[in-house]
C-alpha cells in the first residue's frame, strides 16, 4: 500500500512539476521568445475536438474609427495581448493597460489592477503583454515576493505584487516610474508603451514607442535598465552614433536625444550570454532622412546590449537609411544552430520586408551569407538612399515584393493597374517621391509584431506574412495645408489616405497603408496572408500555405479568397500542432507543423489580432488562449473576448 501511494505521489508530483516547468513566463513563451510549448496533450488527431473551456471579459473597449470608417480620428481599441502564465495564474493587460490575473483553469478573476489611464479621446490604445519575475531573496508568502512589471500608454512602469495585485511600494514612487523622465519638453501624445519589458538578471529593460510620421522633434528613443527591487536607473543607452555626442536642447529636464530610434517591439533576453538584444525602429520621421544627420546610425537594426552596462556588444542592420518605415517589429527570436558539430547560438529576425535574417547572437555574425545587392535609386531633394539593401541568401522571403495589379472585376483590376502606372513601382526598396510609390511589402509588412514561432524538437520556424501594399507620396511644404480631396488624384485614394505631418522636414506625407481598389480590397493578388515553415538547419522552405480567407472582410460572395491580412503571430507544440489566429477573418486555426495542413478552425466572436498560448495545469490538462479583440486595420468590431479552448475531460 505504501509504495502505491509512493508511486501515486511521484506522478502528482511529476505532473505539477511539468506544468511548472512549462510556464509561459514571459510575452513570447521564454526570454528569447519562441512561442513553444512542450504540452502534447493536444495533438494534430485530436485538435479538432477542441471546445470552448471558459472565456472572460474586462469590458475594455470601444468603438472608433477603423478602416472601414475611415481613420481621421480616435482609433477603435485592439486587444493584442498575450497572457502570461505563472504558478497557474493567469496575468494579462487590456487596452485600457488593466492588469487582471486569472484562475487558469476557470478564467475567474483572482484580482485585477488599475492603474487609472485616461483613455477619452486617446489616437491608439492597445496593450501587447506583462513580465513576471521572482525575488530569490524573499520567501514565497512575504510581500512582492512575486511581482508583475507592466507599462501604459502614458509611459509609466508598474511593478505589482503578483500576489494581490497591490503595488510594490517599494519600486520607484510607491510602485511607479514615470518614463518620460529625461525626455525634455514634449508633447505627452507622442511618446508611450505598449510592449513588456524584458527582464535579466534582476534588472527590467525597457525601450518606447514615439508617434510616427509627425515632427522631428519626439522624444528620443532610449533604452533604459532599472533596478528590479527599488526602481533605480541602472544604465541607458542612448541610440546614437559611436563617439557622437547626444544633441541636447537648452532644457533641464532632457537627458536623452530628441528623434532617434526607437524600440517599440519585444525586447530579448540571454542571461547565460548576459544581453539583450533589441529590434529598433526608424529614425522619426519615416519617409524623409535627409535631417537625421547620422542619427539613423542604429535605425532598423538588431542591436545587442551587455545587461550590466548597456554598452554595444554588436550590431546588424537590416535596412540602411530607412525612409520605407521598414523598422524591426517582432521580438529577436532565440534557437540553436549546429555548424561541423558546433552548437551555435543563434536568433531569427523576421522583417516587414518578408526577409528573414538568422544571425549568430553572440557576434551578429550571418549564420549564411548576406548579400548587399543594388536597390532602386533617385528620391526627393535634400534626402539621399543607399545604393545597396543587404538580402539573406537563405532563406527566401516570406512576403513577396514582385507587385502584380488585380482586382475582383475588369473594373477595378483596370484602376490598379492605372495607379501603378501614374506611380513609380520598381520593387522592393521603390524610393519614396513627388511621383507617388508603391512600397511593396507595405509599410504593416511582410511580418509584423507577432513575430515567429519555433518548434525546438523539430528545427522548423513558423512565421506568418502579408502581401500587402500601400502608397508613398511626397508633399512639398507649401501644399501640405491642402485638403486630402485636392492632395490625392481620385476619391479612392482620398478615402484610403492620410496626410501624415512630418514637421521640421521639406514635406509632408499623403500615405495610404493599403493601396486599394474603389469595392474597398487590395490591389495585390491574393493571398493576402500566407503561413511559412522554414527549416532552420537547410535555410530552406519546408511548406508555404494561405493564412486565413477574405470571410468578414470582403462583402458577399467574396469570401472565397485564400489568405486574409492578419496582424499577431503563431503558437507551436511539442505534439505537433501550430495555433494561429491574426487572420481578418473570425478564426482560430491549428495547422500541422510538419505539413502545413489546416486541421482545425474554430470560429471567434471578432477576429483574434493576438498571438495565443498554450499551458497544462497541474494535472495534464492542456489549454489554448487567444485574445479576440478586433483591429482598426481590418475594420472587424472591437471586443474583450480572451477565449480558453481545451478537450473534453
């Protein structure tokens, strides 16, 4: 009898330690993200036996405008967030950067966080994730013990006892740290947070996002390390050239340069290498670099950082002098690459030109060769391109950027092709101009924030992409005052456009981020959105499949299109089975990782412009959550559904 308790307790024991070893501690599964879980109780056989095990509601959200409406105001709200799972709490935020922790297995409330953010009237509103992190100096049951770092679109950092949802009153002011400290005078609109931080070594690493495309003078875009228990700034790195000094204006409160890149996306972490590795934005604005003067030096670049110090350990850029507004958007995603035996470390960074680069992440060193081939040359007066665009050997690209014009009709397919030929429209890295161009990929990718997901068993990159373009078009300063309606050759453009400022420069900017046809669809030829396996011992492509239909985008009876656009990322298991929703259309989808079959779909309340995770609890029982929120992009109805799906017990 003893040993069958002693056996029956080794297995409890096991199962709850699995399930412990198998959090989703952070935005993408790991420090280095990844999106891989090692649950298999979900398996390519039985996933279509998935049925809705609970769902819950914050209430945060709103209508606005969208794309359907039009997108000359307040945008409706997008719930893009990612829950994270510790201890068998679920910690997720919402638009309105409310922090909820939830029973994983019931979806009930344990408590929630306000940190009060006034969201009347606000341009963008959207929350990606929270951290979590443990102090190995305190006890389980003493205060702050647990605690959950989270930011809000008013650039403020949070640090929350993960067990009460109380602020750590030791953390800053009271359990606050406001960001815009250092900055100098600025207008609040233009700078804010919408990713995690990443956590190493007891420290919280944390970028910003600044308003494109409105003036040269937004907040810089520093990098800066706190401490994890007091909220002490440990270092910054400011993103300017080596051996510059920072340009700063007569003002007490600046520390930082005004204007330089930024990093909005997800930070990574190595802590056996101690770095972080950043995915950096554009130097503001996007489409005119002929004032950066040098500034662009770390612009659209993966930029790895000592976590002791902040100083550069190296750096790769993806795009030289970027005026495309081809800025790193998804999280450096981290796996192991054998070379001759040799085990290298290496790390995936997928890019909205649908290039994907594998780079060794402790020397940036191309894990195959990278080609500077020449691009597109001539743009406006006072700016300058370069005359080569690194490009992977291997391997392809997930997006394509050989723009053909198409339409549903002879009608609307002949007006595309009239627009492209009234536009300059000569490929990838087409240069902005007076003429009008056509960016393909678009400015929204190619890939975009969701970023890849990696099955570590199996060697394969799942990533997903767009085919999508949009219109560039410069205006010289003198007619920047005029309406879109004279700005813009036809209604279609005028319907489709906005008139993006760029104060401080020569022009402004007439942008459409989807060229579209007068039914309202891409001039692109489908599909629009595509799934994409990549062996990553090869470099080469596995399968490529449509992502998703034109169902809840197109009208009727157009819902028969393959590959929709799609905003969020993927999920992978160790079974076998990848999740994702991020598609227009009201889905989430299991594929075959191995084959690319679309197994199973089930059917979402909005569209789920999210990437989902995966978790057992403690007895085995695996889980599957998606946030289904809508997206202004898309013109799907904004909602605050997060969704758990599991099999039947």
């Amino acid at each position: 009898m003893k040993k069958i308790l002693f056996a029956l307790l080794i297995i409890v024991n096991s199962s709850s330690l699995s399930a412990q070893q198998d959090d989703w501690i952070s935005y993408g599964k790991d420090p280095g993200g990844g999106h891989f879980s090692k649950a298999i109780e979900i398996t390519p056989e039985n996933v279509k036996n998935l049925k809705k095990a609970w769902v819950h509601r914050s209430g945060d959200f709103h209508e606005g405008a969208n794309w359907k409406k039009g997108i000359d105001s307040s945008l409706q709200t997008t719930f893009q967030a990612t829950p994270i799972l510790v201890d068998e709490t679920l910690f997720y935020c919402t638009p309105y950067n409310r922090v909820f922790a939830l029973n994983s297995e019931t979806g009930k409330e344990k408590w929630v966080f306000d940190p009060q953010v006034e969201h009347e009237g606000k341009a963008l509103l959207h929350c990606r994730g929270v951290s979590s992190w443990k102090d190995n100096l305190k006890n389980k049951n003493d205060e702050c013990y647990h605690r959950i770092i989270a930011t809000t679109i008013d650039a403020e950092l949070f640090s929350i006892d993960g067990k009460t949802g109380k602020l750590c009153q030791d953390f800053g002011n009271k359990g606050r740290i406001d960001l815009r400290t250092g900055l100098g005078n600025h207008n609040p609109e233009h700078y804010f947070s919408s990713s995690p931080p990443a956590i190493i070594n007891d420290k919280i690493i944390i970028g910003g996002s600044v308003s494109d495309n409105i003036t040269v003078d937004v907040p810089g875009g520093v990098v800066r390390a706190y401490d994890i228990r007091n909220g002490e700034l440990l270092w910054y790195w400011d993103p300017i050239a080596p051996g510059k000094r920072p340009v700063l204006e007569d003002d007490e409160n600046q520390l930082y340069q005004k204007g330089t890149t930024n990093v909005w996306s997800i930070i990574s972490a190595d802590p056996e290498l101690n770095m972080v590795y950043l995915p950096t934005g554009n130097t503001s604005p996007d489409n005119f670099g002929g004032y950066r003067n040098g500034s662009d030096y770390y612009s659209s670049s993966i930029v790895a950082l000592n976590a002791n110090t902040g100083e550069v350990v190296w750096h790769f850029q993806t795009v030289h002098h970027d005026v495309w507004d081809y800025d790193l958007p998804s999280q450096p995603t981290f796996y192991d690459f054998e070379k001759d035996g040799e085990k290298i470390k290496a790390l995936a960074q997928t890019t909205k030109t649908g290039l994907v680069f594998l780079l060794n992440r402790e020397t940036g060193e191309p894990i195959f060769p990278i080609e500077e081939r020449p691009v597109s040359q001539g743009t406006v007066k006072e700016d300058y391109l370069s005359k080569t665009q690194p490009f992977p050997t291997k391997p392809k690209p997930i997006a394509s950027s050989d723009f053909e014009p198409w339409g549903f009709t002879f009608w609307d397919k002949g007006y595309c092709k009239k627009i492209v030929k009234e536009f300059r429209s000569e490929g990838l890295y087409t240069p902005p101009s007076l003429q009008g161009s056509i960016t393909y990929p678009g400015a929204n990718g190619g890939s975009n924030w969701g970023g890849p997901a990696i099955d570590h068993s199996r060697k394969i990159m799942i990533a997903n992409s767009m085919n999508l373009a949009s219109t560039i078009t410069m205006i010289p300063r003198k007619d920047c005052d005029k309406a879109i309606n004279d700005l813009a050759r036809d209604k279609v453009q005028s319907k489709a456009s906005v008139v993006e400022p760029n104060l401080g420069t020569p022009y402004c900017t007439l942008r459409a981020y989807g060229f579209l046809s007068p039914l309202g669809v891409p001039c692109t030829k489908p599909p629009w959105g595509k799934l994409t396996a990549i062996d990553l011992i090869s470099g080469e492509h596995l399968w490529e499949v449509p992502l998703g239909t034109s169902k809840d985008l197109a009208p009727f009876p157009f819902h028969w299109i393959k590959g929709s656009p799609n905003q969020g990322g993927p999920t992978v298991t160790a079974s076998g089975v990848t999740f994702i929703a991020a598609t227009s259309d009201y889905y989430l989808r299991a594929f075959n990782t191995e084959t690319g079959e679309e197994i199973a779909k089930f059917r979402l309340p909005t569209s789920g412009n999210a990437t989902p995770m995966t978790y057992k609890n403690k007895n085995g029982k695996q889980y599957v959550v998606i946030a289904a929120g809508g997206h202004w992009a898309f013109g799907s109805k904004p909602s605050d559904h997060l969704i758990a799906y599991a099999l039947s017990d």
